[in-house]
C-alpha cells in the first residue's frame, strides 16, 4: 500500500491529462500537492485537492522558480517533483518551422531541466523526480520528429540527473506512455478512421487511461520505489514489444 503522508510534491501541467490524474490520486495517498496550471479554466478542477496551483508558463524560468520555493516554504517541506507539462504537434520535419522546433524543445526538455535545476536546491535525501515522456522518445514517429527528439533527450536527462544526484539519494525516473486518453489526444480520438488505425498497432487493442500512468507515477516517487533510479519506464499497452 502506498502512503504519502506529511509528503509534499509538485507537478507542472496539472490542469489536465495525466497530472491531474496524478494529482488527485497522491492526495488520495495522503499528500500534500502544488503545481503549474495553462490557465484560469483548469483552477476548478484542481481546487477539489489542490490549495496551491499557478499559472504560468513552465518556459518561464523566474515565475518557475518562485511557484516551487513559495510551496516549499508553505509545506516546510518538499519531497519530489513531476514534470508533466508538455506538448505535442504531429508535423513532418520539413512542415516544422524553426519557431515550432525550439517551442518543443523548450516545454518538454528544457523546463524540465530548469524544473530539476530548482527543483534539486529543495529536495532533500530520499526524494524523487520523475518526468513524463513517451514511447515516441524510444521509437521515433514520421509525423513528430521536433516531439521525438524532446522526449529522447528527457530521457538522457532523466538518466544523467539520476547519477548526477545519486549520492544525495534523490533518485530520478521517467515514464514513457503509448497514447493516453487525454485532451492531448482528443483529436485522434474524434477522428474515426484515425483512431481506430492507431489502436490496431497496441497489442492491448486501447488507449491507456490517464489514472494508469498516475499510479505508476505514485509508485516512482514515493518510497516503495526506493531502489529504482535512472530508468525510463514503458506503459504502452506492448507497442515498443514489437
């Protein structure tokens, strides 16, 4: 049985998706939760468990940073991170603009490493990070290689930090979903023929649930995953068995 009492951990995106799935299950296992929200219209949803959400941009470094110190010094405490915020837009290399590269770049690998940066002067011994990637990070996609490469490199990033904090015992893990039921994949979804050729390529035969990927995100960061560091972990339904 997972329990996080008296824990306090922070999530950026969430608003939706996976981290407010992830949100709502920690504070079910008895913590404390705080994160970045897109906006205004996703304060409701958080407000059934959440006392701390802010709005801002996880690119911008300086609010970033203030959002984590002001829950740390609220909490008197912090014991983890989830960098869930991310993006994703399904376009060639050549129909992706520079402009739409570094954007990716920027949300789903560099502020994770700003996160982790932050993140690390408040975390003590026996704390964890773990960050949201994708199975496309491993295998690659013809339709999203500015999305691929963001997502491969958090992994390298997740696998470095996990060594690079080792000896502080922070440990640092990442999950790699197949394609999840969420407002990120609304679009698919709404698309019949779309939908039905990507769930034939899932051994499963379905889309995972956003509340599959949030327990296995409890798992990580609490202390029954105490000896597992460095990995990026696969919930995909069996695509990348293939």
């Amino acid at each position: 049985m997972i329990s996080l009492v008296n824990k306090t951990f922070f999530i950026t995106g969430l608003g939706s998706g996976i981290g407010l799935a992830t949100g709502q299950l920690l504070t079910s296992y008895g913590a404390q939760v705080a994160g970045t929200i897109l906006d205004k219209t996703q304060a409701a949803a958080t407000a059934e468990f959440c006392d701390h959400s802010y709005v801002l941009d996880v690119t911008d470094t300086a609010s970033l940073a203030a959002a984590v110190q002001d829950v740390t010094t609220k909490s008197g405490n912090l014991d983890g991170v989830i960098g869930g915020a991310g993006i994703i837009e399904l376009k060639t290399s050549s129909d992706t603009s520079s402009q739409q590269w570094h954007k990716m770049i920027d949300v789903n690998l560099s502020a994770n490493f700003e996160l982790a940066k932050i993140a690390s002067q408040h975390l003590g011994a026996d704390s964890a990070m773990v960050f949201i990637s994708s199975q496309i990070g491993l295998v690659g996609h013809k339709n999203a290689a500015a999305y691929a490469a963001s997502k491969a490199g958090l992994n390298g990033l997740t696998r470095s930090l996990a060594l690079e904090l080792a000896d502080r015992n922070i440990r640092v893990n990442a999950i790699a979903p197949g394609p999840i039921a969420t407002p990120m994949t609304a679009n698919t979804m709404a698309a019949p023929e779309r939908y039905q050729e990507l769930v034939s390529k899932i051994p499963l035969g379905r889309l995972g649930e956003a509340e599959e990927i949030a327990r296995l995100a409890a798992f990580l960061i609490g202390d029954t995953a105490s000896f597992i560091t460095g990995q990026v972990i696969v919930a995909d339904g069996g695509f990348t068995a293939q």
